[in-house]
C-alpha cells in the first residue's frame, strides 16, 4: 500500500487503519470546522473518525477495510462529510451513525 506517496507495509489480516497505525501514522484527515486531526479511535467501524480515500474512493472506513497489496491511500476529503461529521455516503452511513467530531 501507498499513503501520500510512501510505502505502508502490512501484516496478513490487517485492516487498512491498524497498517497505518503500526506504520507511524496517527492521522490522516482533519475535522471540518476546526481542522483537528483524525485517525483511528474505535477500532471497530462506530464513530468514523478513519474515514479515507482508498483507490480513489472517499470516505472508507480503515478500520474495516482489510489492507491489500497495491492500495493507494489518500487523505480523505472534507466535503464528503455532513455537518455533524458523520459519512454521507450510504455505503457506510448504512452501517451505523457518525458523531459529532468537534464537540
């Protein structure tokens, strides 16, 4: 896998946000009102602070997206989140309700 441009080993079995994590990196997006840093915090798909671009899709959550060798990993973009911070995209706003990121 690549993030910005790096290579970002991975282990068999793991998700795109625990490769990220063992790699160093803690955030790959910011909040949308007050440009807070985010990366993994539940670890199990709740609370959508790992949203990420993969393969040229926003909003995936890296906590449940099993990584894979080949996959291009992008900071994910803020218009796609709603003003609560939660997805809007159905795909994961399907699977569970965001939070509030700045409160």
């Amino acid at each position: 896998m690549t993030f910005r441009g790096a290579a970002v080993p991975a282990e068999p079995g793991q998700s795109v946000g625990a490769a990220l994590v063992a790699a160093g990196i803690l955030d790959w997006r910011t909040t949308r009102r007050a440009g807070r840093p985010r990366g993994l915090f539940c670890g199990i798909g709740v609370c959508f602070d790992c949203l990420i671009t993969i393969d040229g899709v926003p909003d995936r959550r890296a906590c449940l997206v099993p990584a894979a060798d080949g996959m291009r990993l992008g900071d994910s973009p803020q218009d796609h989140l709603a003003e609560d911070g939660s997805a809007r995209d159905s795909r994961d706003a399907s699977q569970g309700g965001g939070r509030g990121e700045d409160a």
